[in-house]
C-alpha cells in the first residue's frame, strides 16, 4: 500500500504555500492495545467530525493495527503518523528512587517512537525483542486472569474468566489490565442487572469497600475495579518480571532500527501541580535527553494545566526539541479527538502551531524513509534549517495527501 503515489512533491515551498493551521493528534491508542475505541471507524468518524487532519497511531509493543489505520486514514482523507509506545526500565534511576515519567514506580519510562515504517520493517533482533515484551505482557495478565479467578471462588459471586476467550473478544493480541476490567464490569453488570445488586456484588469484590462510581458510568467503574484488584495491593496484582522491559538504550535502538524517532512522552503536571523527580528540572532534563540521542517530545495536555503546557512546551521547542500532542484515548473514557488542556481549556495559537510543525517534521520523516532517502537524524540534534526544511516538506506530503 503506497501512501505517496502520485505524488508531486514541488521544492522552494515556503509555509505560505500550505494551510496556516490544521488540527491535528498525534497520539492516540486503538483496540490493538486498549482504547476508548470500539473500532476504527469509530475513531475515523470522530476525526471526520472534530475536521482532524493528521492523527498518529501509537499503540503499546505492536504494530499490528497499521493496516487498518492506514485504510481508514487513506478512505477519509486523514494523514497517518506510524507510531508505537514502550515501557523501559532504567535500572539506576531504579536503585536512586527517581520517578521518571511513571509517577507510581521509579525508574519505569515510558517511549515512544514516532514515524517507523510502513509496512513494518525491522532487524530479526529487534522482531525478537518486541515479540518478547509482548509474550512478556500477555502472560503477566494471564496470571492476573487466574488469581482472578482464585479470589472469586471465596466470594458468593458465581462468576468465572477465560483469558483466551477475554482476549478473543474484548482485545486484539494484546491482552491488558483494562482488558480485564472491562470483562468485570460486563461480568457483574449482566449477572447482577440492578444498580443497588451491582453495587453489592462490587463491594464484596472490593473486600467490603464500596464502589463510588454508579454503574452507568462504565469508565469510572472500570478505573476503580483496575485499581481495587489489579494494582499492587490487589488480590488479583502480579508484578512484572524484569524480562518485560527493555533499557532505555535498547528501546531506543529498536526505535531507530524500525525507522521511527525515539520520542519522549513528558507527565508534566499532575492535578495537584506536581512534577516527576526526572521533569521537574527542564535544562537537566533538556541535557539528559539530548545525551540519549532523544530529541523529541510529546504530551497529552489533558493531563496538564495550561500555564504548565505553556512554559514547559515554550522551553523545549526554544531548545530545538521536536515537540507535538495527542490524546492517547488509553482509558475507557472516550473524550473528543481535538488536543486541549485539563478541563477542556483550549490550546492556544502558539501551541496550536508548535504542534502543527511537530506532526509535520514527522510526516516528512515518514515520507523520506518510505522513498528510501534520510530523515530525521537519529544521532545528533537537527539545526533550526535542517528542521525548517523538514517542516516544510512534512506540510507538504501531508497537504498532497489529504486534499
């Protein structure tokens, strides 16, 4: 499948010549991990509605969904960002009790890689390791499945899980916690029918708490059976073995060698204004990364307050970073495609178009790897000309395809 065929790809363009703004996403995760999406056309008719014009698939350990994201994106005219998310693990950040960007758990750091190939196309080495993480993730949730399944037999709830079978029908090959927390909540719903039953069947579930959410609220209840039972503390919880993370460095090179750019996707602010160990230091930050060979970052700024969006985002572009945003859609709450701030706040022209030039370096990346020349530099930092031309041809491979 060509995404670029026919094109006509004209030098000595200027950002004159392309839309001042489009709205884009850079950022989101479809049923090929967990999603608010039921399915891709529901997410195609969202971005057909909210008139977004790039959106970026970027789904934990797996690259299975491309196929139909690139249908999907060619049938209605939305250009394609081929991306993909992982959790690393930096052992000395680790062992120093440093919260990276996993507020919960030190050391944990997750990354993205954007712009790879399509179709896929990486070393044997790295196929091994990804094909690794996700054995590694499915049998931790298996083994969640089943100690699930232990803890129900010593309640009066007359309810059982296959794992295969909740993988056949809620998941795609992968197979994740909110997976499972979604088969509960269907499980009781459909057993115990009533809000007052539900809410008595939960509570024992919950060992004698009650449940704050009502179960018309799918999402919350779905969060809070996640947290009650499948986090640490939960009778269903099972830590991960350290074969399900990669180093920071391997992910990186897996990145690099599957064509994409290693990405680092900031926390930022949470809702009481806290900041990681790892971010709350922007020019340590800023040094840290570029000694990793990451130059670019994304956010999803409806975690984060505006003024924090805007003061973190205005250092790292000044420092030459590649920055954009998304909507990750990681949670059972299906929120609206369109980019803003926590609490609906909007972007502002400046971030609006700070994320615009960020999905375009990205596009023009995937472009140029496609047709086999060099893209975004995978070793050093670009220079601001390097970067405006990467810019200009990004808005123009994705002006061609959505016209």
């Amino acid at each position: 499948m060509n995404l670029y065929k026919n094109f006509l790809l004209v030098g000595d363009k200027s950002d004159a010549d392309f839309p001042a703004l489009l709205n884009v996403n850079g950022h989101i995760h479809t049923p090929h991990s967990f999603s608010a999406f039921n399915d891709f056309s529901q997410i195609f008719s969202m971005a057909v509605s909210e008139n977004i014009s790039v959106l970026g698939i970027n789904d934990f350990y797996t690259t299975d969904g491309y196929g139909e994201f690139v249908a999907s994106a060619m049938e209605n005219k939305v250009f394609p960002l081929f991306n993909i998310e992982f959790m690393a693990l930096q052992k000395a950040e680790q062992q120093a009790d440093i919260r990276v960007n996993d507020p919960q758990n030190p050391g944990r750091t997750y990354l993205s890689g954007k712009g790879l190939r399509f179709p896929t196309s990486m070393s044997e080495a790295s196929r091994k390791k990804l094909e690794q993480l996700k054995y590694e993730s499915n049998r931790q949730t298996y083994e969640m499945v089943d100690k699930l399944n232990d803890f129900l037999k010593t309640t009066s709830i007359d309810i059982h899980f296959n794992a295969a079978e909740m993988q056949t029908h809620l998941a795609k090959n992968l197979l994740r916690e909110r997976h499972i927390a979604k088969a509960v909540r269907m499980a009781v719903s459909e057993k115990f029918q009533t809000p007052e039953k539900i809410k008595r069947a939960l509570t024992e579930i919950f060992s004698g708490k009650e449940p704050q959410s009502p179960p018309c609220n799918a999402a919350a209840l779905e969060n809070e059976i996640r947290n009650n039972l499948l986090k640490v503390g939960g009778v269903a919880y099972v830590a991960e073995d350290g074969k399900a993370f990669l180093s920071l460095e391997e992910v990186v090179s897996l990145i690099v060698d599957a064509g994409g750019i290693p990405c680092y996707p900031a926390l930022l602010d949470d809702a009481k204004g806290n900041l990681t160990d790892f971010e709350k230091n922007y020019a340590k930050m800023c040094d840290t990364l570029k000694s990793k060979n990451i130059f670019a970052i994304e956010l999803i700024p409806g975690r984060n307050s505006f003024h924090a969006l805007k003061e973190f985002v205005r250092f790292f572009d000044g420092a030459g970073f590649v920055v954009t945003f998304g909507t990750e859609h990681n949670t059972p709450q299906l929120d609206p495609l369109t980019v803003s701030c926590r609490g609906g706040v909007p972007l502002d022209e400046e971030l609006l178009q700070i994320n615009y030039k960020g999905v375009a370096v990205i596009a023009a990346h995937q472009y140029r790897i496609q047709v086999g020349e060099k893209g975004f530099p995978a070793n050093h930092m670009p220079a601001a000309d390097e970067l405006k031309a990467l810019e200009i041809l990004g808005k123009q491979v994705i002006a061609n395809f959505i016209k």
